[in-house]
C-alpha cells in the first residue's frame, strides 16, 4: 500500500458515508414525490378519462391541483438530484487533488516528507510480522547549490525532475519514493535479508543512473549523488520506527559524501560515532569564528638563488580549546560544507593584514582563498574591503587559488580575478599540475605566479617523473615570463636541484616550520633563528 493510500483511507471513507446519506435523502425525496405521484393519480385518473369522454364530472380541483404540483416537484427533485450527484462528483475529485497536492511534492510528483514517513511506518509494521526486512535509502545530489548558483533555478528544477525520473527507472514499481528535501530524497522498498546484493545492485544503478551528464541546450550538467542504506534488522527492538531508519541512512549517506561522492554505503554503527564528532565540529567552527580561536601562521617564501626573504605565506590554524591545535586540512572541508568558510577566511585574511602591515614593505603576503569563496560574485569586493579596512597595500597581497577553481566556473573566476588586478592584487595558481587546467587557460587568465606542488617537488630527487614535472612547470613560467614558486622543500638537495632553474623562489621546512604572528616578530627581530628549536613550531 502506498502512502497516499495510508493517508487517504481514513479520510475518504468518512468522507463517502456522508455522501451516501445525502444521496440517500435525496433519492428518498424523489421516491416518496413518485410514490405520491401514483397514488394521487390513481385517485383522479378515472374522473379525468371520465370528463374527456363526456361521461361524467371532472376531478376534484383540489386534488387535480396537488397533482399537478406533485409533477412539478417530480420534476425539480429528479434535476436537482442529478445536479447534486454532479456537484457531490466534482467536490470528491477536487477533495481527491486537493489530498494528492497534500501528500506529494509539486516538483517531481513524489510523497513529501510527511507522507513517506507514513509510508515507512506502514512498511516497518509489515516487517514485525514475516521474514522481509525495509531497506531506506537516502540520496542527496551532490553540488546541487552549485548548478542553481551557475545555471539559475529553471535549470535546476530540470535537473531534479530529470534525476526524479533516474530514480523511478531504478526502483521496482512498489518502492515508497519521497522528495524530503531540497536536493535530497529518499526510497523505501522491502527485501530479503538474506540477499542484501539485491540492495547494493539497486545503488550501484542509482549512482550509475544520476551521474550521466544532462544536455540543457549546449550546456551538459554533471551531477552525481551520495547514497546512504539502512535496514531496519539494525534498528533495536525499542526504536523500531521511521525516524530511527531515516537517521541511520542520514549517516550513511553523509558518510558515502566525505568518502568522495558519487557513492553508496551502508550504516554501520562506527558511523554514529563519526558524525557525533562531526557535529562538535561544526558546532565548534560556528562558535571558533566568533571566539577568534582561528589564527594566522606564516611560512617563509626565500629566493633561491639570493637566500633572500621575499615575503610569508599565511596558513590558517584552529587553536582549539576542545581539540587542540588543528590543521587546515580537517577543518577546511568541514568548514565549506556547511558555508561557513567565507567567514572564517574572512577573519584570518583580517588579522594577517593587520599583522603584516608592521613588516617590511618589501615583503608580500600570500593567503590561500577556498574554490567556494570563488563562487561567490561579490568576493573581489570585500577582499578589498579588507584591504581599505587595514589600510594595507594592495600590491603586497597575493592570492593563491587553486586549478579545480577554474573547472568550477571559468568565466566567473576570470572576472573576479581580473577585478582583483586592476587593483594592483597579484593572483597566483596554487598546487599547478594537480588539477584540471591547460596551459591555455594560464593565458586566459592573468595569473602572476605559478606554484609548483608540493607533491612534485618533494619527490623529485627519487622519482624521474616529478623531476620532468618540475622542469616543465619551471621551463613553462620562463617561457611565459611568469614567476615560479616551489612548495615543499625540505632537504638541501631537493634545494640545490631547484636552483638550477632562474628566477623561482621557494618554502619548505628547510626554511622553519610555520609560525604565529608574535613568534614571527621575536624570530625578525633575532636574525632568524632556527625554526625547529621552537616547541610550539613544530606541533604546527
């Protein structure tokens, strides 16, 4: 039974015996007029055949007079009691769409939220009693806010009844399906227990399913979706219910997103434990923003021929009170996730501007800036803000950005770039060779600088392959009379290897590890000592 049954039952059958008592007394009325329609005339008949032949008196007047009526009444009972039976039909198929628009979602004609739990309260019950267990799925289509963000709404409610559509094709035909959220739906549907490759044959179609590009004009849409399974065998005995199985592939299916997307997997109760942490996180970022516990680090940039300091890259550290000293990389992705790292980028961009404006004016800062915050059209602006807010010269900033920036939105981070340039900010692409770019694109937009990643440069002494990766990228910024950065150096020889090639400026922890901003003013002012006798510098 579907929900929109589960949901209607009760309803309609209240509803239908109220009708069939008015239709009841409505079809009594004309009865009883009929029947009075017959005995009134059978008192009169015979003085009517009477009177027309000639043979005797006309009937009484009276009841002539109440014969009469009577056909009228015959009359006005049988066309108001068709027109009531017409009025009783249209407001049971207006009652019937006015259900149908409750249960479902307008967009892709799935149950809504309410009604899928129904639904799946109705199946679980079915379950107490046999030997078939309920698989929930969970499906969130990934990068959702990103199409609507690039190619307007009208395209995504396209792409949301077209992954609609994917999912119908998938499912056998009495799976409960339901849109619960705005990218997110969700499909309930029984199965043996004992052959959960049936399940994972469904997920694997799904996933295969959604992933396939959609053409919009000359435009292809790439989408894929996280999946999450939960069986209701795993839920204990005293939370057998619907929320209880929707949490759990809730956890699934985030857990399938921070594994890389464009997956399914199964809850297992580890998971629980990781998205509790998860939660503290997130908790602890929102609040973290506020406290200022997120603070600059800053690592050298040298050149390598000269042993000059040019500049400092920032690098952004969580200084936790509940978990410590955190590196970018656990806190980063959390951080874009849940949109709250144009504002935590914001702070630490603010504090290491007003940090630098008390060194050397030959020194540059570089700051790292999330392909998300590339996705906002008025990022240029308040970057400059800040610029205006601290009073710090534009020309001593620079901003790296990565490749996978360019895949996202060409167009729009040409824009922004350039919006940045004519303001005298320098722009660099980080991590070159990583990602998706062309060299064609390093024309397109005006980078300044070319970073080599650290991946490349750390192996180039003992793998010949990031050794030519190397020289290329450095051979290429020479061509293009475009400076070169390497990231990642730790030895003297990688250090030597790279000084072969003019004009390329480096950092590693050869030069020191990261550090805060007050230990960078002791260390200016000392000479320069070295970076690994300083505790707090190495747990960074």
């Amino acid at each position: 039974m579907s929900a929109h049954g589960i949901n209607s039952m009760f309803w309609n059958t209240t509803q239908d015996n109220t009708r069939r008592q008015i239709d009841i007394v409505a079809l009594g009325i004309v009865t009883a007029s009929i029947l009075l329609f017959v005995a009134v005339g059978s008192a009169i008949g015979p003085s009517v055949v009477r009177s027309l032949s000639g043979g005797g008196p006309g009937p009484n007047a009276f009841l002539l007079n109440a014969f009469l009526l009577n056909i009228a009444i015959i009359i006005f009972g049988w066309s108001r009691y068709r027109e009531l039976c017409a009025e009783i039909a249209a407001r049971r198929q207006a009652e019937r769409e006015a259900l149908r628009m409750a249960s479902t979602d307008a967009m892709t004609g799935f149950l809504n939220r309410r009604s899928f739990d129904a639904g799946v309260a109705a199946l679980l019950a079915q379950t107490a009693a046999g030997n078939r267990s309920l698989a929930l799925v969970m499906i969130d289509l990934d990068n959702f806010k990103q199409v609507n963000d690039y190619n307007g709404h009208a395209v995504g409610d396209l792409l949301l009844r077209e992954c609609a559509r994917r999912m119908t094709a998938v499912f056998p035909a009495n799976a409960l399906i339901g849109r619960i959220g705005g990218d997110e739906f969700a499909a309930a549907l029984l199965f043996d227990p004992r052959r959960p490759g049936t399940m994972e044959r469904t997920a694997t179609a799904l996933v295969t399913a959604i992933a396939q590009p959609l053409q919009v004009g000359d435009v292809f849409i790439d989408t894929t979706a996280s999946v999450g399974l939960a069986r209701s065998d795993q839920l204990e005995a005293d939370h057998r219910d619907a929320a209880a199985l929707l949490d759990m592939a809730d956890v699934a299916m985030y857990h399938a997103k921070r594994q890389g997307r464009n997956a399914y997997a199964w809850f297992e109760p580890h998971m629980a434990d990781e998205m509790r942490f998860r939660s503290e996180l997130e908790q602890g970022i929102r609040e973290g923003i506020g406290r200022g516990e997120f603070v600059p680090f800053y690592e050298q940039q040298i050149d390598l021929m000269t042993g000059e300091l040019t500049g400092f890259e920032m690098l952004a550290r969580w200084d936790s009170p509940q978990f410590g000293l955190i590196a970018p990389d656990i806190f980063i992705p959390v951080a874009e996730e849940i949109g709250a790292i144009g504002d935590l980028s914001q702070s630490v961009i603010a504090q290491a501007l007003e940090d630098a404006r008390t060194w050397d004016s030959k020194l540059t800062l570089a700051v790292n800036i999330s392909p998300v915050q590339l996705r906002d059209p008025w990022f240029a602006q308040k970057l400059l803000h800040l610029l205006v807010d601290a009073n710090f010269p534009p020309q001593r900033l620079e901003i790296e950005i990565t490749e996978s920036c360019l895949h996202d939105n060409l167009a729009q981070v040409s824009a922004i770039v350039t919006s940045l340039k004519n303001q005298g900010v320098c722009v660099s692409l980080d991590d070159f060779g990583t990602g998706y770019s062309s060299i064609g694109q390093l024309r397109h937009i005006p980078f300044d600088r070319i970073k080599i990643d650290r991946s490349f440069v750390s192996r180039l002494i003992e793998d010949k392959d990031s050794a030519a990766i190397v020289r290329a990228i450095a051979v290429l910024g020479e061509g293009l009379d475009m400076p070169v950065t390497a990231e990642g150096i730790e030895t003297q020889d990688v250090l030597e290897h790279l000084r072969q090639f003019a004009g390329i400026t480096g950092q590693g922890y050869l030069y020191g590890r990261p550090r805060r901003a007050h230990e960078l003013s002791d260390w200016l002012e000392s000479g320069k000592p070295d970076a690994d006798e300083d505790p707090l510098a190495r747990r960074a």
